[in-house]
C-alpha cells in the first residue's frame, strides 16, 4: 500500500520506518526536508501532493495547530487526498480539535482517526506502542494491519475524539504518578532514608508501578536527561486541563501537578527529564 | 467627544447611558438589534456596524464577550477609522490576546487601550467602576474624558495588556478570597459555631476584607442571586491558567479554585453567584 508519514521526529521516524520494513511504499513530506535524509521513501513537495500519491496518511506532530496546517491549511492533505482515503493522526491534541479536523475532512469523505499512542520513544523503536483510537470502527478494520506494524495493544476507544479523550487521561494519572514518585523520593531523603532502598522495598508492594519503577530509577541516580522531554508533559497538560475545564469537572490533583510543571519550565528545565519534578520539590 | 460604543449588555448599556449623561455625542452597535434601543430612546445614534460607528467616532469602546468578538469587532473598526481614532476595550480577555489586538490596530496607524472594569453592574449602573488601563501615555490621556464618565478609580497601569493583566490579578484576589470566606464559613459551621458571629468577630482583624464584609454576609443570607455569575468567574480564572501555563508560573491556589468553579459550572451552579462555592464545599462535607 502507499502510505505516507508527516512529522519524522524521535517518534514518528521509527513509525515509518516499520510501515517502509512491513512491505509498504513510503512517501514523506517534512517542512525541514533535512529531517527526513537517509529514510528509504519518497519526499514529496507539499501535505497535498503525498495526499495525492497515499491511501493511508500518518501525522505525528507536536500540536492541534501543526495538525490543523498540515491537514487543512493551504496545500494541505484536503487539497490532495482521494475521497475514501483515510489520515491516521498519532500526535496528541485536544480532543476537540481531533473532532473538529475528522468533520471538516468528512466535508471531502477523506476519513480520520485519532490514534494517539503511549509508550515513548523506546516504544515506537520496539513497535510496543498503545495506541488508542477514535473513529469509524469500519475505518479502524481497514488500517489495522499498518497499526500493528506499530504497536501491540490497539484499543478502539469511540468516536473521532475519544483517542485523544484516552490519551489525556493517560497523561493525568502517569505525570501525576511521576509528581508521587517524587514526593516520595523526596520524604525519603528529607527523613535521612536512602532513596534507593525505598524504592526497591516499594518494587515489591502495592505502590509497584511502571513510572516507579522507570522514573524513580532516574530520580535516584538523579539522572534527569530525557527521556520524556518534561516541556511535552507540560505542553499535554495544558490539553488535559483543557479538557476537564470543557467538561466541567473538578481535577484537584491534575490542577496541582499542573503547576508544578509550571515550576519545572520556570526553572528552565524543560528540555530535561519529567523526572525533574524532584528538583522542583527541592526548591521549597 | 463623539464615542462609539460596541456591546450593549449587562455591563455595556448602563456604561453607554453614562457616557450620554456626561454630555458626550454616543453612536452605538450591538449584534442584537433590539438591545440598542434603550440607547437610541436615549438619544444615541444607532449605526449598522462597527465600522460606521468607527467614521463618526474620535473614540471606539467595546464590550463584549470574550477575545474572538473584541478581535472582530475591532478589525471592522479599523476598517472604518478615521485618523487619530483612539480604540478601547472593556472587556476581560486574556492579556496576550489584547497585547495581540493592539499590534493589529498600531499596524493600522490607531492607538489601543486596553481597560476591563471591576465593579459589575451595579457599578456601571452607578457609574463607579474601578477601571484599570494598559496603554501609551498619550491615548489613555485621550480617553480619560470618558473613563471618568463610567468609573471612579482609574489607573493607567501600563503598556498594553497591562489593564488585562491587572484583571487578572483581580480574578485571582476575588477567586482565591471568596473561596477561603466559603471554606471559613463551612468551618464554623461544621464545627457548631455562629458564622454571623465568626464574621463579625473577624471583620476586626487582619482578615477582614470586602469580600468578607460583602459575600460573608450572602453566604450567611443564603442569597445566590447574581451578583458575578460563577460561570464568567470560571472563565476569567481560565485566562489566569492559561496565562500561567504559557509563562511558566506556579499558582497553586488559583489551580485548586479554578477546579472548584469548573465543578461549579458542570454541576448546574453556573448561573448562580460566585458565592455558591459554599454549596460546592457543602456538598463535599456532607453539609448539604
């Protein structure tokens, strides 16, 4: 199939690169077209002409408005891609925005869905990513076999939107289990205790978890280069407490850690690891 | 002066019939027709759009809804401006979206202010709005004539968005305050003593306050009639957040009351005043 990718960052060049190794013919547009030398596809000039040439189209960029451009700016996908085509949008945005992009598209009956994914970079090398999509279910069947060239568990969450719905709630309750891993971390080295030992003893109890584990490691080496670029949680906590603004609801914690990693980016930190949600701590 | 007058709602009507009073020469457009007509009964001029209340105007106020419409209205009013035309806002937007506003119109050669009010509708009706204004020196002296017109306490407190960002600040005095009053009043409560008693025993000390003195006494009254509508609270506290969010500044206090009022507004208490946080908190400790 030919299939096209835009947005070849750490994430979304190991992505391409499983579709290219899967069998499928690759076609790529990048506004720096550095970016995508030494990848085994075709460059092509403009979002509309890889629409053109592309029955599936994949986005992985960093926001609602790059999305926005790429799929319905001037030379964008709509300008080029085939009724019946479908763009499978990765990035994480909001939720409303991923609905408002699906309807606009829909106008040319070019389908989309939101497919956000979790996991990381290592995630998107091993081809291990969760991916949670909104969508056609119809729609979902027909590109199936390119997502499980990129990821293992591949949730239909709901309609356009509810991929992104999923992804916000991934991103709540995993940074604010960074920001508990550092307060725990941080209660440990005020009380004299060694961190290091805590968090093996906690290893083996009911407060065992994958950010504990991952995050607290580094924490306790106090190694803070990313990783998870901390600007990126930051910039998906805007989405989420967005999100939960536009729904009315109260999410007192997510509102707090919100704030610490207003702090983090303060201090300059944001190019650094999540993990730095220690050194925030250490500032008071 | 001729002042043109954009918005005729809650706020902007009582604002525009002053402006008549103080004896200056008022052209109006509101997106709804019919609410021009107290004005024009009045003895204002009714114009078609922003951009024909731009020609006959020297000075150009808006107040409306939120910074999409101030952005649009004011572009329809550099369509129609004639040199010198000094434009203002009275609306709360956020302060990167007013700061935005007055480059556009500076390109197009017009002076912008940007200058919300606190005070609410009884302080437009009476004519003592606090004004706070962001703005060059010289247009603000230009404007002044007709801020003295709406408010009492005028300050010019900047360059642009320097009135914005002043409202801002207000938004988080009066949100974080009415909801430490509420968490006040539902601790006396809940621990059996008098609330009337608590506030006026405190109104002596250092925690006084207006918001004390004046929501402490509804809270007690149990009145929830509007007053600030806690919807509009929760969206000025959304420009706070959002402005945190982009400069990098931890606000825990704001964070924890804009939550209060997001639930506030997803659970049917967004028509009521400000003061219902106290139900909210009421709700939460089994008061209720």
């Amino acid at each position: 199939m030919n299939v096209g990718f835009i947005g070849l960052g750490v994430m979304g060049r190991p992505m391409a690169l499983h579709l290219q190794r899967a069998g499928h013919e690759l076609f790529v547009w990048a506004r720096r077209p550095a970016s995508v030398e030494g990848l085994p596809a075709s460059l092509c000039a403009s979002p509309a002409e890889l629409g053109r040439r592309c029955e599936v189209v994949f986005t992985m960029v960093t926001s609602s408005r790059d999305v926005e451009s790429v799929c319905l700016g001037k030379d964008g996908l709509i300008e080029g891609m085939a009724p019946g085509a479908v763009v499978v949008d990765c990035s994480t945005i909001a939720p409303d925005a991923a609905r408002r992009i699906a309807a606009r598209l829909g106008e040319k009956q070019i389908e989309m869905l939101d497919a956000p994914v979790s996991g990381g970079a290592q995630g998107a090398i091993d081809a291990t990513l969760a991916i949670m999509v909104g969508g056609k279910a119809a729609v979902l069947a027909r590109v199936l076999p390119l997502l499980e060239c990129l990821g293992q568990r591949i949730v239909h969450v709901g309609p356009n939107g509810a991929g992104q719905v999923a992804k916000a709630c991934n991103q709540m309750i995993m940074v604010a289990a960074i920001q508990a891993a550092a307060e725990a971390m941080r209660l440990a080295a005020a009380a004299g205790v060694d961190c290091a030992k805590v968090r093996q003893a906690l290893a083996g109890g009911s407060a065992a978890s994958r950010v504990l584990d991952v995050m607290g490691e580094r924490m306790v080496r106090r190694d803070f280069a990313a990783g998870i670029e901390a600007r990126l949680h930051h910039k998906d906590f805007g989405l989420v407490l967005g999100a939960t603004r536009q729904s009315g609801v109260a999410t007192p914690l997510a509102a707090v850690v919100g704030q610490q990693l207003n702090a983090l980016i303060a201090q300059g930190w944001g190019r650094d690891d999540t993990s730095s949600l220690l050194r925030v701590l250490e500032l008071a | 002066m001729n002042i043109g007058f954009l918005g005729l709602g809650i706020m902007g009507r009582p604002m525009a019939l002053n402006l008549l009073k103080g004896g200056h020469s008022v052209t109006v457009w509101a997106r709804r027709a019919e609410s021009m007509q107290p004005l024009l009964d009045a003895g204002a001029r009714g114009a078609a759009n922003p951009s024909e209340v731009a020609q006959a105007s020297e000075l150009v106020i808006s107040m409306v809804a939120d910074a999409p419409d101030v952005a649009e209205v004011m572009r329809a009013v550099a369509a129609g401006a004639k040199p010198g035309l000094v434009a203002v806002d009275m609306s709360t937007i956020a302060p990167a979206a007013a700061r935005q506003i007055g480059e556009e119109l500076a390109a197009a050669g017009i002076d912008f202010i940007d200058a919300p009010v606190s005070g609410g509708e009884v302080g437009a009706i009476a004519g003592t709005l606090s004004i706070m204004a962001g703005g060059s020196e010289s247009a603000f002296a230009k404007t002044k004539p007709a801020f003295e017109c709406i408010g009492k306490n005028i300050v010019h407190v900047g360059e642009s968005g320097a009135g914005q960002v002043t409202k801002a600040a207000n938004q988080i005095l009066t949100g974080v305050g009415v909801l430490a009053v509420a968490e006040a009043m539902a601790f006396a409560a809940k621990n059996g003593v008098d609330g009337s008693k608590v506030r006026e025993a405190l109104m002596g000390g250092f925690a006084a306050s207006r918001i004390l003195e004046n929501h402490g006494q509804r809270m007690l009254d149990r009145n929830f009639k509007p007053g600030f509508k806690s919807w509009m609270h929760e969206k000025d506290l959304n420009i706070v957040m959002q402005t945190a969010h982009e400069l990098g500044l931890c606000l825990p206090a704001s964070a924890a009351t804009a939550q209060m009022f997001n639930a506030m507004v997803g659970s049917g208490l967004g028509e009521e005043d400000s003061i219902a946080v106290l139900k909210l908190l009421e709700r939460l400790s089994g008061q209720a």
